[in-house]
C-alpha cells in the first residue's frame, strides 16, 4: 500500500500543491490530508495511517517537513518505521528515502559473534548517526524555506499594501481597507495640520495605526483638500 500524507499549517492554506506532486509520482497513491500544524501533538489522519500500515508499505511526503513537528521527532519515526519495513520517500530530499539508506547500510559490517563485535556496534551506530545528521539537515533546510517563504509573502503584501493595492483586486480598484475611513476621521479631528491639536507622534499613537499609514492617509487628506 501507498499513502500520501499532505499536511498544512493553517486550513485557509492550500493542500492541492502537495497532492499533484504526490499524484504525479504516485498516482495510485492513497491520499491522506490534514490541516494540523506541526506543533500540535494529536494528528489524528496521521494516526490512522500509523495504526493502518504494515511492512512494505510506503508513505510518500511532498517534504521532510510534513512528517513531523521538528528534526528530533523526525529522526525517532523515520528510524522506527524503517526498522520496521516501512518505506518512506522524501520528494523534496530523495537522498534520505529509506531505501537509499538501506542500500547504504547493505555493506555495514556485520557482527561475527567474538570479541570485535563492540567494535563493529559501534562502527554500525556511527553509519546510523551520519544518516540521522542527513535527516535533521533535510528537515532544517525545509523548515527554513517554509519560513523564507512565509516572510516573503508578508513582505509582499506589506508593498502591496503600502503602495495602495490588494492582492488580487482588479486594475484601477481602491484598496479597501475596513479601518481607513474611521482613521482618516480621526487624524482630521486630532491632527494638528487639520481640526486637532496633537502632532504626528501623539496622533499616530492614539489611532494605532503604523507609521507609514499614518502618512500615507494624511497625504491623502490633503490632496482632497486641495
């Protein structure tokens, strides 16, 4: 059996990404979703896959990051369920696929039964180790890039907002924004430049709105006065 496990942060978010790209390599696959964060303890479609599979099954994941809520968890279930026959594929990071660690562990040294074996545990625990390291590096270099892209986003719509458009409004549309029209009436009755007797500073506290809408809607009070 093939699962898929699509995961989102936030059910405003769209899961749909995920699922084409399990889909185009797995088409059979049996897509499994859920909008969970990955703090939360209780996933409960995750849960069932855990209570469902069995070796030779296989869970496919679009990221490293949809396993588990950090690196150390992800090492603990990646180990526990390769150890038991479970193969779990990493679109995003294929050089930590299960089966690429199988074929890496095939030549480890094997015990012989005599008084060398502690050294060829201990050789085997360091291959182990290495893979782990490959594991937490994978899933740290996810999590940043799901960040990054979290923080451009903010960072566009912040321009977007501050340079008056929306996303996805139409050409030559307002920004429509529910707070404008009650804080421009409030810089007219306090603002010095206009009915009030306060200075920018004081104006901008008292409304609580950012600095630069601040301007941005003075700017444009004026302009409709002359």
């Amino acid at each position: 059996m093939v699962y898929g496990y699509c995961r989102i942060s936030r059910k405003e978010q769209s899961i749909d990404r995920q699922i084409r790209n399990v889909k185009k390599e797995y088409p059979d696959a049996l897509i499994v979703q859920e909008s969970y964060t990955g703090t939360k303890m209780d996933r409960p479609e995750w849960n069932k896959i855990l209570r469902k599979i069995k070796s030779g099954d296989t869970i496919v994941f679009d990221s490293v990051s949809r396993m588990s809520r950090n690196a150390d968890e992800g090492v603990e279930i990646y180990f526990d369920l390769y150890e038991n026959g479970i193969q779990l594929v990493f679109l995003k990071e294929h050089y930590i696929d299960t089966n690429v660690y199988a074929e890496n562990m095939r030549d480890k040294i094997e015990l012989q039964g005599t008084d060398e074996d502690e050294i060829f545990k201990g050789l085997n625990n360091y291959f182990r180790k290495l893979a782990a390291k490959q594991i937490r590096i994978a899933f740290d270099q996810a999590e940043k890039e799901v960040q990054d892209l979290r923080q451009r986003t903010r960072e566009g719509i912040e321009t977007a907002r501050l340079n008056g458009k929306q996303i996805g409004q139409k050409p030559g549309n307002k920004l429509n924004i529910k707070k404008e029209s009650p804080a421009k009436e409030m810089i007219k009755k306090y603002s010095k430049d206009f009915n009030g007797s306060l200075p920018d500073p004081e104006c901008i506290k008292l409304i609580g709105i950012s600095r630069n809408t601040y301007y941005k809607y003075k700017r444009e009070l004026k302009e409709c006065v002359l």
